[in-house]
C-alpha cells in the first residue's frame, strides 16, 4: 500500500475522511470480516484494512498522497499474524490456561499499538446458541463449532507488564473468554 489515496479508496472514503470516519468505516469493514465467518484470506483481508487505519490515522493532516512504505509505528507486526507463526517468533506464547501472552519489550510497552492475533477456537453455536437437547445437526447437539477468528488487540501507550485484555469479539460468543496479558521485558 504506497500511497494515502489508496488506504482511503480501501476503507470506502474520500482523502481527508476525519478520525471519526476512519474509526467507523475500519470498525464496520471489520465487523463484515466477521459477520461473513473466517475463510482462509480472512487474517490477510484483516491486516490489509488496519494497516490502511492506522497509515491514515497516523498521517499528519497536510499529507496528500504519499505514505512511508513501512509499516505505520503503532502497528506491532511482530505480535500479529497467525498464532502459529506469532508463537514461533517468541512475541506470543500460549500458557497452560489457555491465556496468549504478549510479549513487548519496553519501547513497545511505551509506546502502545494494534496487534491482531488469527487462530481456531470455539464458538457458541450460531443454529442452536448451545440449547441443550436441540437437535442440531451443525454442532452434532455440542453447542459449540469450530471458526477461524481474528482478534484486534489495542494495547495503550505505558502499558504495564501484566495487564490483562479483554478484546471484543462480538457478534462471536465464546464458551470461554480468551484472555491476553502483557509481560513487559527489556530489548534484547
């Protein structure tokens, strides 16, 4: 994504959009990611719309249509992807409860950002919302389904080693809650 017109035309505005209307086109654009349920380009077509927000959102107002072609600084990439592939690069570890660890180093801590983490997980089932006895035959009478899901995780700025996040998932019900906790540590 080279320039700013091309990060407008993505999330649906004209150049100079306001913050309000750049927080509400992402919003809706990603609530459409979700409500569709996750295919395989879900986490892709997820990372594409926030890094066109957080390039608009950073850009400074007398900037016409030239963008840096790196990644905007309040994007934490190396905490984002695949869980899979972000546990393999030792910014995410999966602790025995369940809880993903997000592991900043201090100028990170600092400075806060947006992470999105994609993985399987369960779901309320959407037919039978778990009714015990229903009959369903998309969960085999489970109550729960298995879905690919993306989530955004928005950590402050001073953010302290071990906050616990809670991000929002809606319209998705988990049987559970997945927890995030950030743990603090200093460059390598």
């Amino acid at each position: 994504m080279g320039n700013l017109d091309a990060c407008y035309a993505l999330l649906g505005l004209e150049p100079g959009a306001s913050p309000e209307e750049l927080r509400g086109a992402f919003h809706r654009l990603t609530k459409q990611l979700y409500e569709h349920g996750a295919g395989p380009d879900t986490a892709a077509r997820f990372r594409e719309l926030a890094e066109a927000y957080s390039r608009l959102e950073v850009a400074s107002p007398d900037q016409k249509s030239t963008a840096s072609q790196g990644p905007s600084p309040r994007w934490l990439w190396r905490l984002s992807g695949d869980l899979k592939y972000a546990l393999t690069g030792g910014g995410v570890r999966l602790l025995e409860d369940g809880t993903i660890e997000l592991r900043l180093q201090d100028d990170e801590a600092q400075t806060g950002g947006v992470a999105t983490l994609t993985f399987e997980t369960d779901i309320v089932c959407r037919r039978c919302g778990a009714t015990p006895g229903a009959g369903c035959e998309q969960c085999a009478n489970t109550g729960r389904e298995r879905e690919r899901v993306s989530f955004w995780i928005t950590l402050p700025a001073g953010v302290a080693d071990g906050t616990v996040l809670h991000p929002s998932i809606a319209p998705l019900k988990l049987p559970r809650p997945i927890d995030f906790v950030v743990r603090v540590s200093a460059a390598p």
